[in-house]
C-alpha cells in the first residue's frame, strides 16, 4: 500500500540551505507540520519574528532566512 500523499507525489519540494549563522527572532516554533506552520503564520501576521524548525523539511523560516510567508 502507496502511503505517500497525492500532494507529496505530484510536486517538487524546494530545498532550503541550513541556517549557517546566528538569527535573532522573537519566537521559534518547533515543528512544521499544519499546527506548527499556522502558528507561525498567526504570530508573524501579529508582528513576531518568527523562525520555524522541524525535522526533516522546514518549510518556514522568516524573516531572516528566506523563504518566508
């Protein structure tokens, strides 16, 4: 049984370099799964500076490491 989503088969996932130096942000949310990656988002929309960790892919780190939402 294929248990590799639709989503994850049918597009390519941008890779992002790691963080290389010292980043100064307001908050770090650990994990970016749905939870981790709308917490982000709600805290950079109320002005935090937000960086996002997970695991494997970290789709989020802003503002100071590209890409950002």
């Amino acid at each position: 049984m294929d248990t590799v989503s639709y989503w994850s088969a049918t597009h390519a996932f941008p890779d992002f370099p790691a963080i290389d130096r010292d980043i100064e942000v307001d908050v770090v949310v650990v994990g970016a799964g749905l939870t981790g990656i709308t917490t982000a988002y709600l805290l950079k929309q109320a002005g935090a500076q937000v960086a996002c960790s997970n695991g494997t892919r970290s789709p989020l780190v802003t503002p100071a490491v590209p890409p950002h939402i």
